[in-house]
C-alpha cells in the first residue's frame, strides 16, 4: 500500500484519495463516518470505516503504507450547524 488517508470520508480528504489514485497509488481510505455518509467513495482504494481514537487502531491502519496523510479531525456542530453552507 502506497499511502494511508485519514479523514477519507470528507471532501477535502475525498479529493485527496482521488488525485493518489490518479497518480498510480494504492491507496487505504480511512473515516469514522459509515461509507454511506462520505461524500465520495473511490473502488480503487481500500476504504475503511475505523475510528482512530486510540493508538492500536493507528497503527493498524498505516500498517504497511509507505505515506500518511492525516486529514481527519473532529468538526462536532460546526460541521453539522454549516453544512448546507459548503455545498
């Protein structure tokens, strides 16, 4: 696995899955959020849906890649209070 993407589920690490992909890369998509509620899902990558609160899960999901990007974060009520207002 070439690159590891947490916070794969939201539209800045969605984008960031698609232009690895683009590249050549393999690639592990990683959100918390059900695949279903992702604002995109890439077939070419391995997504996965895994809360990365403690560090066992970590390092379980960057096992075996060779780059991390880390986009995931906790946007609480801000995200859910604005998010008609990002589309």
């Amino acid at each position: 696995m070439d690159a590891v993407v947490t916070g794969a589920g939201g539209f800045i690490g969605g984008h960031l899955v698609a232009a690895l992909l683009a590249e050549g890369k393999t690639v592990r998509a990683v959100d918390a959020k059900p695949l279903d509620e992702w604002w995109q899902v890439h077939r070419q990558a391995e997504n996965v849906t895994k809360c990365l609160e403690g560090i066992d899960t970590c390092e379980a999901a960057v096992a075996g890649t060779a780059e991390v990007y880390h986009l995931a974060a906790d946007m609480g009520e801000w995200a859910s209070s604005r998010a008609s207002e990002l589309c």
